[in-house]
C-alpha cells in the first residue's frame, strides 16, 4: 500500500506549478491511498466533475463560470456532491478569479483549495503522472540493476555467485549502475517495472575484497543511473558439479519471472571458471532488443532446420 497526502504533493510541485494555498489549509492532511484508488471508479485526477468524480479535482475558467451561473441553492447542492464524493483537493488553474463562494466552502468543508498559473490540462498532466508514480505497487529483489545497453537488466542469483564483481566489469565497459544489493520496483504502468536504488545506498557497489565503491566518483556521472525500466533479468547459477554438459544448450521456450502481475523476461546463465560474463550478458540485451523488433534467432533457426530436413 502507498499513500501521499495533500501536504506532500503541495510541497512537492509547488515550485514546478507555481501552486499557491487559498482556502481549506486545515485539511492538508487528507490521504490519498493506492488501495482505496484501486478500489474505486474515481481517476486521479481530472476537471472538476459531479457525476465521475475524481480524487483531485481541477478547475478552470470553464468550471468557476459554471458555478457563476447557478443559484445559491444549485451551488449548495454542487458542493454537497464534492463533499459526498470524497474529494482530497480542489486546485483552480490558470486564473486567480475565484469565486467568494468556493473560497467559503473549501474553509467549511476542510478541503484544501489551492491556484495555480498553469494551464489546467498542463497542471493535470504532471500531477497525474507524480501521483501515479508516488502511489505505484511496489517490492525489493536481490540483485544488481543496471543499464546495459539501453536495457534495464537486473542481475540475480545466490550470494557470492559474483554478481557485483560482474556488476563493476559491466560498469568499466561503459554501462551504467542503477542499484546494488536491493533494488526498489514500482510498477508505474500496466506492464512496466521501474527500479530504482534506495537513497542509503545510492552509487554504491560492493565488491568483496574491496569493499564498497562510489562508483560516481571513480566513472564521473555517466556511470550511474537514477531509475530505469526493467526489462530483463540474469540469473546467475552454478551448475551441478561446475559441469555445463548438464545444462540445456538450446532453450526453445522462452522463461519468464512475474513481478508485481508484470512479466519479465528471463535468462539463466551458468557460472563457471572461464567464461566471459560481462560479454554473455551485453549479448543477452542485444538479443533482447532483437526480440523485441521481431527477430527471434530460435525461430530462425528452427525454420531453417525445418526446411533442410525437408529437402
């Protein structure tokens, strides 16, 4: 479960929104919760609308000419709705001509009213996406997350399988280091994963034997990243014995790992002395994005394995 409060999201744009407190700053503390959001019908965020309400409700020259236009009554019975349909906060955008009447009603009713000198549909589009990031399903893996190659590659496996020290050679080889040891996910959208690195150990890897490096300082800032979009995973494993003949030499199905209702592309690579996993997991990426174009070299080669014994 996540949550963000009228407080947070107020400090948080205030300075991108130019967002100003109007009326209703007693209930700043209303909490929008990721649960009670999945549960119900209502969006985000939207213009202000009294049949599908939303949890944000935005209001434009549009919106305060409507309520200019109702009599006492029918403006009572609006904002009763407002007030029924459980909304956290009213934001006017692009105006400072606010009705006496809504400034009233946010200080009774405790909602918080705040302005704004952006356009409605630019402060919408910027609040949804924070808060559809703030409020994303979440959990932590074990691993190394980096960016290789333009693609967000986690790195897992058993302790002391050599994931770090895997970790730093990509690293050398100019990609770059998301997190190391635990690595934060949130799912920002119906099939996308964003991981991102604790604050606590942000730029650090640890490397055994060596202890833990400030990555940043010793590659400079193109070394590092602050989140990206998780596309594979490596799991690194040690077959039986240290001997590869037990293992699979053309896996036809491709695996998968569920994270979060998300599915993740999986590869497992063993770990034995000698081979070159820096490079095994650059050639992953590339023929992950190859896949992602169209061009699966299994199915080539079968096709073509199919038209020879034909012949």
């Amino acid at each position: 479960m996540s949550q963000v409060n009228i407080r947070q999201l107020f400090e948080d744009k205030q300075e991108r929104l130019g967002l100003t407190r109007i009326a209703g700053t007693d209930g700043v503390d209303h909490i929008i919760d990721s649960d009670e959001v999945d549960a119900s019908n209502k969006g985000l965020i939207g213009h202000l609308n009294l049949v599908h309400p939303n949890w944000v409700q935005v209001l434009s020259e549009v919106e305060l000419d409507y309520f200019r236009e109702l009599d006492a009554g029918q403006r009572e019975s609006a904002f009763a709705k407002i007030v029924k349909q459980g909304t956290t906060c009213l934001i006017v955008a692009g105006t400072t001509d606010i009705p006496a009447e809504l400034i009233a009603f946010a200080n009774q009713s405790h909602i918080p009213l705040f302005a704004s000198p952006q356009p409605s549909v630019h402060l919408m589009w910027l609040i949804r996406h924070y808060l559809a990031k703030e409020l994303a399903a979440s959990t932590t893996r074990h691993g190394v997350f980096l960016d290789v190659l333009g693609v967000g590659v986690m790195v897992t496996g058993e302790s002391a399988v050599g994931k770090s020290e895997l970790g730093l050679e990509l690293i050398t080889r100019g990609n770059g280091l998301v997190a190391d040891d635990i690595v934060e996910l949130h799912r920002i959208a119906p099939d996308t994963l964003e991981g991102r690195c604790p604050e606590l150990l942000r730029d650090f890897l640890e490397v055994r034997g060596l202890g833990i490096l400030n990555i940043r300082t010793m590659f400079g800032e193109t070394a590092v990243r602050r989140k990206k979009s998780l596309k594979l995973i490596v799991h690194l494993h040690r077959p039986p014995g240290g001997d590869l003949s037990q293992v699979e030499r053309l896996p036809l199905n491709a695996t998968h790992q569920e994270i979060l209702g998300v599915n993740i592309s999986t590869v497992n690579i063993p770990v034995v002395a000698g081979r070159n996993l820096a490079v095994l997991v650059e050639a992953a990426a590339r023929n992950f994005v190859l896949q992602q174009r169209g061009i699966n070299t299994m199915d080539e080669f079968v096709a073509r394995h199919d038209q020879m014994m034909l012949k």
